[in-house]
C-alpha cells in the first residue's frame, strides 16, 4: 500500500521546525505529501518544504531518506487549464512510489 496526504492551505505556516521534522519522519513511510497553497498568502515556506533545492532536513539535521514533497501554489494556476494543474500537483508522485519500493 502507498498514501497522499493533500493538504489544502489558505495560510502561513506557523510550525515549520515540527513539520520539518514530521516530514523527515514521514519520508520513511509509504507515502507522498501534497501541499496545495489557496490564496495571497506568502508561501515561501512551503516552496522550501517541497525540497526540490537539495537535501531535506529536519530542523536537528537528520537527513530525509527520500523526497516526498510536492507543493503547487493555486495562484500559479488560475488562468490555466485544470489538466495543467493536476499535471503539476501529480508529477512527482510516480517516481516518490518507485523510490520508496527500491528502498
């Protein structure tokens, strides 16, 4: 079995050194996290959560084992077709489920 979580959010995220290290965790399990930002927030955290500019750490320094983060801010796509959209929000799942089986 293989898990998405979604998580819709309008806001700021006010946690983000327990959700550095629940994402750590989290990258262990059979699962990917979507994060989909709504709104005019400033979703600069989440862009860094999605891990895409190296190694992901928790805030203690322990290494993620994998990638499993994706975040697509809703804005990015207002004026695009929903296909465009769910082609972005669904693009890294498939290699996230093949490395978790290969590890």
């Amino acid at each position: 079995q293989y898990f998405i979580l979604l998580i819709v959010m309008d806001g700021v995220i006010r946690d983000l050194g327990q959700t550095r290290t629940a994402i750590v965790n989290a990258s262990k399990l059979p699962m990917s996290i979507i994060i989909f930002g709504v709104g005019g927030a400033n979703f600069d955290a989440m862009e860094f959560l999605g891990g895409d500019d190296g190694v992901f750490r928790s805030s203690s320094g322990e290494r993620a084992v994998r990638d499993i983060v994706q975040f697509v801010p809703f804005r990015k796509f207002q004026n695009s077709p929903k296909e465009a959209q769910a082609q972005c929000v669904l693009e890294d799942v498939p290699q996230q489920v093949v490395n978790y089986f290969s590890t």
